[in-house]
C-alpha cells in the first residue's frame, strides 16, 4: 500500500510545519515532502467547494513526488474530505480531526470540551461529530477565530502581545464560562499561540494540538513505527511571503533549508481513478 520513502505533509499555509517539527522530533529519520499553500492562505472563510479543490491540488501535487503517506495539517480541509475520498487514494492518508478529538476525550475529565479553529470547520461540525461519535454525553463548545491565522502568519504570536490577547479574550470569553477542562487548537496556527491561550483560558484547561496529534497517529500507523536517522526535509509553498524564513522557522523551530516555489494553480486537483465496471 506504501510506496516512496517520504511523508507528505500539506497545509493551507505555514501552519503545517507545528506538526512536522513534531515529525521531526518523534522521528527524526523519516524523510518529509510539506507543501504550504501560502498564496491562497487562509482558507477559513472560502466555500466547501473551493478548500476541495485546494485539497485534491495539494494531494496531487504530493502524489507525484512518492509519498508513502499523506498527512493532512489542515483543520479547514480535513473537515471538508469525505471519508469515501480519503480511504481510496493511493497511500495511506490521515487528518487532524480524529486524532485531535480521541487525544481531547483522553484528556478530558468532566467531558466539557472545546474546539477553536476557522470559520469553515466550524461551520462543517466535523470535530462536534467526531467527539459525539466517540463520546456522546460529551458537551462541545466551539467557537470560529478567524484573525488567528493572519495575526500567526505576520509574527503576532508573543505571550504578551496585546493585539492577540484582546483578540483571544474576546473569542474564549463564552469558553471560560462554560467550564471547559480540554480546548482543542483545530488550526495547526495555534500552537505558535498556545501560551497567550493558555494564560486567557486559565490553570486546568489542557490544550490539545491537532497537529501533534495527527503526526503521532500517522507514525502509529506506519509498519516500521517511523525511521529513526537520516531524515530530510524539503518545503515547497506556493508564494514567498514577506517575512517568509522568520515565520516559517517559528513554526519549525529550526532554520528552513531547501524551499522552493510551486505554482499550485496549474497542478489538476486529485480524481479519483474509476473502479472497474463503472
């Protein structure tokens, strides 16, 4: 089922790279193919249609590089892939939300469990059902934070920046109220944010990061468990952003090394292979 020797991972933008620095660190010897879609990010506020699109265009692009497993960074466009879609492409395929929602129902002691992330999955209700379906006396408490993932994007993301913080206390003050003990970040942006979260939300609130999540799940997952030395990165985005090597070595926590551009809108999105007699 596998083929390559590479890990995909995408994402609508920077944001990705939070789970492959924990790639990195869990296994340092696997080989990883991230593609940020940079020019078109956010995807937060775009319709179903067009984040699908985006997605099966990341997919493919990946797919001609021989990745032997695709990890879907993206809150926004794992909400938006039909499980039908997924379970048939080529390589093995996993996405933030389950992981993050198993990981937050773990954690959770009174059940009382939130999840921030973009209007779009949100909107889709695809982490409420994934808690609900695991756990359904579980109470969810979601809550969309659209100006996260530009105030990430353009290096707003210090513990005491007060543009942020406002921001988050007025996005979390109803997740305050309602005596949450989990938050799931559903953007793999908030991670660069967990401490201002945290100090807004309190002592006794456990941040769950989906991308962490994902990346651990998807090396549970392969045979060999994730190799161990001798691992490459190679990052490719589809715009050089202004502040680009800064806001991307935030998120890895390491310097980026071999980038290159890839111009997104002339790769066609993913279909599918017909199955024989159709």
């Amino acid at each position: 089922m596998t083929r390559g020797g590479s890990i995909g991972v995408f994402d609508s933008g920077l944001g990705g790279l939070t789970a492959v620095r924990q790639i990195i660190r869990l296994a340092p010897g696997e080989d990883i193919i991230y593609f940020g879609d940079t020019a078109r990010v956010p995807y937060g506020n775009r319709s179903a249609e067009v984040i699908i699109r985006y997605a099966r265009q990341a997919i493919a692009f990946l797919l001609t590089k021989r990745v032997k497993f695709l990890i879907d960074a993206c809150g926004t466009m794992s909400s938006a892939l039909d499980d039908d879609f997924t379970s048939a492409l080529p390589v093995p395929y996993i996405g933030v939300i389950d992981a993050a929602a198993k990981a937050a129902l773990a954690a959770s002691q009174n059940k009382r469990i939130g999840v921030i992330a973009t209007a779009a999955t949100i909107n889709s209700s695809a982490f409420q059902n994934a808690l609900k379906k695991e756990e359904p006396e579980a109470r969810i408490f979601s809550v969309s934070c659209p100006l996260f993932v530009p105030l990430v994007e353009n290096g707003y993301i210090e513990r005491d920046n007060t543009v942020t913080r406002l921001v988050a206390e007025e996005y979390l003050a109803d997740m305050r109220e309602n005596d949450i003990d989990t938050l799931i970040l559903g953007c793999t942006h908030y991670p660069l944010i967990a401490e201002l979260i945290s100090g807004v939300m309190g002592r006794g609130v456990t941040l769950i990061d989906s991308g962490f999540e994902a990346a651990k799940a998807a090396l549970e997952l392969m045979p060999e468990g994730g190799a161990r030395e001798g691992g490459r990165l190679e990052v490719f985005t589809s715009d050089c952003p202004l502040g680009f090597a800064a806001i991307a070595a935030a998120f890895l926590g390491q310097r980026l090394e071999n980038t290159a551009r890839v111009d997104i809108e002339e790769v066609p999105a993913y279909i599918l292979p017909k199955r024989k007699g159709e």
